[in-house]
C-alpha cells in the first residue's frame, strides 16, 4: 500500500513537472491540465491539494472546454468535497455536473454528431450517471431520503447498468420508506445486472457472489416484510405466488450464491419452522 501511494505522488510529481515545463515553453495552464493535476492528488489522497487544482481548474473554464472536462470537474470536486465530510457542498458540485450533463445533451441533441462527438457524449452521460449515484450518496448521509431516491433512479436511467444505483435505491426504499414492492424491484434490477454476461456492469464487484448474494437476502426479507399475502415474481408476468414462498425461493438463491450468508440461513430456517407449524396445526 505504502509503495503504491509512493508512485502514485511520483506521477503527480511528473505531471506537475511536465505542466511547469510547458508553461516556461510558453504554454499555459488548461482546465485540463488542473484537472489531471487534481485527479492525481485525489488518487495519492491529498485531498486538500486535489480540491485546489480543481477549483483552479473551474475558474479557467471559458465556455469552450469539452463537456467531459467541465462535469469530470464538477464530479470530482464533489467526491474530494464528500471525502472531508462537507456533504452540502459535494451535493452542489454534483449538481452542478448533472446540469453541465442536461445542457450538454441539449446542445449535442440539435446538432449533427459524428462519430467521436458520440463516443464523448457516452462518456459524458457515464459521468453524470456517476454524480447522480454520489449525490444520491450524500444526499442519503443529510437524511434527505426522497431526494437522494430521485438521484439513484436518475443514475439508473442515465446508466441502466449502474447496478450500485439498483442496489442502493433498494436499500433506501426497504428501509426508510417501507416500500417493499419497489425495493424488490429496484434489488432485482441489480441482481439482474450482475448475472447477465452481455454487458459488463458498471463498476463490478470483483467478488459479485457476495453481493448478488446479498441482494437475494434483502429480496427475501422485503418478501417477508409485505403486507400483502400475494405476490408477483418481478419477470414480467402476471403470475403471483405466496410472498412467503417466494422469499424462501430467494433465500435459497442467496445460499447457493454465498453459503456463509448466515442471515439468509437463519431466515430460511425460520421460514420453515413456520411452515412446519402451520402444518402440524392445519393436520390436528
């Protein structure tokens, strides 16, 4: 670890090296050039120094920089803002990165693209995608609960294979809005996401067996925490099955998935204790 942060201040010192000799050349500084400059302290974990690049970075910005320069800014001032704990104001950097992104799309929308301006864009639209997911983030620290659900479902649709947007709306809906049905949904487009093998998801877990994992778990206990007693499967169907039976289905899919999963073994014991319960009473 220590060698690694080694390098890491190695290359930020080469690239304030390279900017230095530009500038003495007859270059001058980019927003570009602070960007990188940013990025590099942000990675070495100087928070401080990364946010000054940044801000510097913002005060060039002329209206003619590339729209992936000024949300990568925006985005990244928010994460180093969020890191030191000044949650408010990470939450207007990104913010700001969302707008950068609308104003964007507006543009490229009435003009004529080719094919590198299309390839930019996708890039622009993976950014934003990821200052939403963190705005939704520090908005859910504040306790701001229905904004930083609108943040993860905006993410989710900027990016549909951001499965941490899924996982964490999910979380927020089951557990500060005790709504069940959208928490199973919003967990099983995460679990779907992370099980497909056609397109890579979006920051992957190098282990997804343990999340996928987890988000069976969580499937099955909003199953279990429903109010209703018939339930529909979330595939697009119409066929709807005891919300009990189907949530020791998904215990036991979160078992094969991860067989340490103690809670999905407890909750599938119990489950079936019941069961045995109703059973016995139903025999007498």
């Amino acid at each position: 670890h220590r060698q690694a942060i080694i390098m890491m201040k190695m290359r930020t010192t080469l690239i304030i090296l390279w900017i230095l000799f530009n500038c003495v050349a007859g270059s001058t500084f980019s927003s570009s050039d602070f960007l990188s400059l940013g990025d590099s302290s942000l990675a070495s974990e100087d928070i401080f120094g990364a946010i000054e690049h940044y801000e510097r970075a913002i005060s060039l910005l002329d209206g003619s920089d590339p729209p992936v320069v000024v949300i990568s800014l925006y985005t990244n001032l928010g994460t180093a803002l969020s890191s030191i704990g000044k949650n408010a104001e990470a939450a207007d950097s990104y913010k700001i990165a969302i707008m950068m992104h609308s104003e964007a799309t507006e543009v490229s929308s009435s003009a004529e693209e080719n094919e590198g301006e299309v390839v930019s864009m996708g890039e622009v639209e993976n950014i934003a995608a990821q200052a939403s997911f963190y705005l939704g983030m520090v908005l859910q620290d504040m306790g701001d609960f229905n904004k930083a659900a609108k943040a993860y479902s905006y993410s989710g649709i900027l990016d549909p294979y951001h499965w941490a947007s899924f996982s964490n709306l999910g979380a927020l809906l089951q557990d500060e809005f005790r709504d069940y049905s959208g928490a199973i949904v919003a967990y099983s487009k995460a679990y779907d996401i992370l099980t497909q093998l056609d397109v890579e998801p979006t920051d992957a877990p190098l282990e997804p067996r343990y999340i996928v994992s987890q988000l069976k778990y969580r499937i099955g206990m909003a199953l279990i925490s429903s109010p209703d007693h018939a339930c529909k499967t979330h595939d697009y169907t119409e066929a709807q099955y005891e919300c009990k039976e189907l949530a020791a289905n998904a215990l036991l899919t979160a078992i094969k998935h991860d067989p340490d999963n103690e809670g999905a073994k407890h909750m599938l014991a119990s489950l079936t204790a019941d069961a045995t319960v109703k059973r016995a009473s139903n025999g007498k």
